[in-house]
C-alpha cells in the first residue's frame, strides 16, 4: 500500500526510481513544488540500503541508534506525509525505462518480494529521476565463497534490518570508510571484531587537504568511529588484506597478509586469525544499468567504476531523465540528498517552464553545498582506489563468478589460449557474469583480469586509476529478472522490442572494449534553467 497518496495520477509529473536518500529527498522536494510524484521501489520501506529499520515484530526499542544521521532521513519522512503529491508504490522491481513519446516516460515494473509476484505494471511519467544507489564491490580471493563470509555492507543490513550478527567473533575487511561504520555497529552489537583490516593507508587523505578542509564533518565521523573501535578495542590493521579464509563447513579462520603499494602480497608476512564470519567489501559501484539502458552517457570514477555523466543540474545527456545520488559517482546519504533536491529543483522549473521554485541563491547554495561534497568523494575514491597488484591473491581455482562457477584460471586461460581482450569478450567465452547477479558481484573483478592479462600480453588492456578497471557499461534490456508472462502482458510496441533512442555514450573516454566503435552521441537537451 502507497504510504502516502493512494489514488493513481499518472501521467505523473515525475517518476521518482529509488527510495533511498537521493530518491525520498527529490520525491519530498519535488512534491512541496507542486509536481505529482510516483516513488518507486523494489523495498517495502523507505530508506533504501542505508536507512534501514527492523520489522516492529522484533520490537526494537530504539532503531535510530543503529543509524547515522537519523534525523535527516526522519524529517524527510515527516515531510512526505505532509504532502499528498507522492504515491508510494512499494515492492515495485523496475525492469526498464522507455520513453513513449516526446513528453511521456514509460517505467515498466514487476512486483512482489524479488519480482515473485510477476505482475507488470507501468508508470507514465512526464520527467523520470534515477536514484538507484549503489551495490558492493568484490575482489575474490580463496575461501571467498565459504558460508559466514557475507558482504561489509550485507553485514551492516542484516544488524539494521534483522538484528542479527553475522557470526560472534566476526573480522571485517576490504577498502573503503564503510568499513569503519561496520566495525564500529557491529562491536557496538556485541560482537567481537579481533581486526578491522583494511587494504590502503588513511593517510592518503593527507594528499587531499583542501578537500578535508571543506568537509570538516567527514573528519568529525572519522572520530566518532574511530573512537568507537578503541573502547571496542579493535585492532586496525592497514596496508593489508584478507588473502584466504580457512574452514571446511564454514569460516574458521582467514589469512591477513600486508600489502605493497600496489596491492600484492608481501611473502612471509601471512597471520591467521580465528574468526566464524568475514564482512568484506572493496567500495561500492553505482547502480546505473537502468540509465545505460536508456542511453545515458557514463564515466571513468577515480576508483575505477562508472558513474553518470550529470550538468549542473543533476541532468544525464538523455533529455528528460535526471539522477541523483550514487549514480553519479558514490559519495554518501548527505551528499545524495542535497543532490536530491537539487534535481527536483531543476525538474519543476522545466516542468513549469519558469526560473527555479526555490529562487537563485537557495540553488547557488545547494549546489556549493553539493560541489564541496563531491569533491570530498572524488578524493575518497582516489585513496581506495584497488591496487593493480591485487589479483595476485588468486589460485587458478578460485571462483570468480560464483553463479556460473567460472574460476580465475579459466579467465586467464580465455585471455591467453582463446584471444579475449576484454569482459564481454570473456564472458562470452566463459560464462562469467552470465548468472542470476548478471556481474554485480564478479564484474570487475573479470574485467581487471581480463584487462591485466591483456595488458601483459601486449594487448589494450583499459586500466584505471591505481590499476582499477570497471566493467563495461553494456546497454541492457532487463535490468531485473522479469518472467515471460509480465513481457507477454506488454502491449506492442513496448520494450523489449528495440528502439531508435542511442546507446550508451562514454566521456570523456570508452570504458568498454578497445577499439569498439562508440555510440552515437544523444540528442541535445534543452538550455538548464537559470540558477
């Protein structure tokens, strides 16, 4: 049931993709000026991935204190059902975007728990508003597949959610600032977290003083959680990582061993430490298959992931669709919402015809405001940017793509005997991201192999910053599983037959294979509105 307004407006002014902190702070925003809103989302809460709160069954007490900056997700909240402008359209799995003429957008859904429901529904929409977020990134290593290792923010989710643990004597691994929320919650819960290992060095944040100056909060959270493992007295070990976990039924124990600075193991220094569960995550990857399908142009990140190309105004190079948030480029629940509301802002004065609702300096304040924080992401990205070195960890037996089954031999065989150069090439050779995950848990670890073991033979391997490589940004029809009954009910002419909109662009430079012939560029939009 739609927490807010019940009634169906559509077509509505604006379909809002996420219900996270980009999406509810651009739903809110965008419904205080006037326009009539469609939230959709594949949970039945809002939140998204960071605000998320236990079923009232459980009876938590206080579910607030599971959360950072609860106070700004309430107050959006409250906001909301202050207005009646916004239907919620809950448990809604949007599969695709098509625009179905020059002022409607068509998003098409299915519903129920992991699409199960299989019933289709289509939103119209006169602007559309992509706030997918984001999902985790894995580097796989030995053991990676064992029961008790789940992902840093996988971790996070079920003590938020379910209020449970992982294990009891958990480590937690990987790159990232994340990993400090999830030692510090987890401890806080009562596990016992023996190490927080993580693979870069905090001080190169020092190589990005203007950045720390600006955001001097980011500091502020640094030593909140820092302060929280030293009561919890977890060890932080850094320029390290988790090389092999151990254990025949489930986690045992896992090898920590220091790295060098470009992430190979360094022989001899291997420690085993006993654990029955392992929280590891290498950063996070923007969600953006819903706007690559659409054709919207995407870029290079520093830590070697895509994001989309956004103006000013939070609009993509596709006329009509704006995105907010991790999509374009992850940098946290304050700058998504800022992001938020500046693309609701920008939405409503096309929409409306006329200069920004919120008036000029309002804007010029957001968008600082926005710009000071994404730079702070930009140098985050940067100093957890994975290391070339780091499919050194790799057996030739490990698993890679754990829904195929496809190990790191198998890859690099492709690569040598069989002629592949990049990912796609790879994964029609093997299987590699073919699976029910479709690469979001072995997408870039196939493409840096693949990148790396073309580079090694000559080839055009595309590496990134610190040797991160992403993987391609392939336009796809599906960007969910959608059963052959809801494609049946389709009436003709709607996706997935094709279209005559362009594929994805990339700028500033192709991220995909080399030597592929670009796309053609999307048509030009409109002049932003004045700020």
């Amino acid at each position: 049931m739609p927490l807010w307004a019940s009634e169906s407006r559509e077509p509505y002014d604006l379909a809002v993709i996420g219900a996270g902190s980009a999406g509810l702070a651009g739903a809110v925003t965008a419904s205080e000026l006037g326009l009539s809103v469609a939230l959709v989302d594949a949970s039945a809460h809002l939140g998204g991935q960071f605000y998320r709160a236990p079923e009232p069954a459980l009876g938590a007490v206080r579910p607030e204190a599971l959360h950072h900056d609860w106070a700004a997700f309430a107050d959006l909240r409250e906001r909301g059902r202050a207005t009646d402008g916004i239907t919620h359209l809950a448990g809604h799995h949007v599969w695709t975007v098509s625009r179905q003429s020059d002022e409607l957008w068509a998003v098409h859904a299915v519903t129920g728990a992991d699409g199960a429901g299989e019933r289709p529904v289509c939103v119209r929409a006169r602007a559309i508003l992509v706030a997918t977020g984001a999902y985790e990134r894995q580097l796989p290593f030995p053991g990676w597949t064992l029961p008790g290792v789940v992902g840093a923010g996988g971790a996070q989710a079920m003590l938020k959610s379910g209020l449970v643990l992982p294990g009891r004597r958990i480590v937690v691994a990987g790159s990232g600032p994340l990993l400090l929320a999830v030692a510090s919650s987890l401890a806080a819960a009562g596990a016992h977290v023996p190490a927080l290992v993580e693979a870069t060095g905090y001080l190169r944040y020092a190589r990005h003083h203007r950045a720390l100056a600006a955001n001097p909060h980011k500091l502020l959270e640094a030593v909140v959680h820092g302060s929280a493992l030293l009561r919890h007295r977890v060890r932080l070990r850094t320029r390290s990582a988790v090389t092999e976990v151990h254990g025949r039924e489930r986690v045992e124990a896992v090898t920590v061993a220091r790295l060098d600075g470009d992430w190979r193991p360094v022989p001899g220094t291997g420690r085993r430490i006993e654990c029955d569960a392992l929280a590891v995550g290498h950063g996070l990857a923007p969600q953006i298959e819903l706007a690559v399908g659409l054709g919207c142009a995407t870029r290079p990140t520093a830590d070697g992931t895509s994001a989309l190309v956004l103006d000013g105004h939070q609009e993509t190079s596709v006329p009509g669709v704006w995105a907010a948030g991790e999509t374009g480029g992850v940098g946290g629940a304050q700058l998504a919402r800022a992001e938020g509301e500046l693309a609701a802002i920008a939405v409503a004065a096309r929409l409306g015809g006329q200069a920004p609702p919120r008036g000029p300096a309002h804007v010029a304040r957001l968008r600082r405001r926005r710009d000071r924080m994404r730079s702070f992401a930009d140098a985050m990205a940067r100093a957890h940017a994975p290391g070339p070195g780091w499919p050194d960890w790799l057996a030739e037996d490990t698993d890679v793509c754990r829904c195929e089954e496809v190990t790191a031999g198998t890859v690099r065989e492709a690569v040598a005997d069989l002629g592949a150069r990049d990912a796609r090439t790879v994964k029609l050779l093997t299987r590699a991201g073919m699976g029910w995950c479709q690469g979001r848990m072995c997408g870039a670890a196939v493409a840096c192999l693949a990148a790396g073991a073309a580079g090694a033979a000559g080839g055009d391997g595309a590496a990134g910053e610190g040797g991160a490589v992403s993987p391609p940004g392939e336009r796809r029809p599906f960007a969910v599983p959608v059963a052959l009954g809801a494609l049946a009910a389709l009436e003709p002419g709607e996706p997935p037959e094709p279209d005559e909109s362009p594929g994805p662009v990339e700028s500033p430079e192709p991220i995909g294979s080399p030597g592929a012939p670009r796309a053609p560029k999307s048509p030009k939009k409109p002049a932003p509105p004045d700020s």
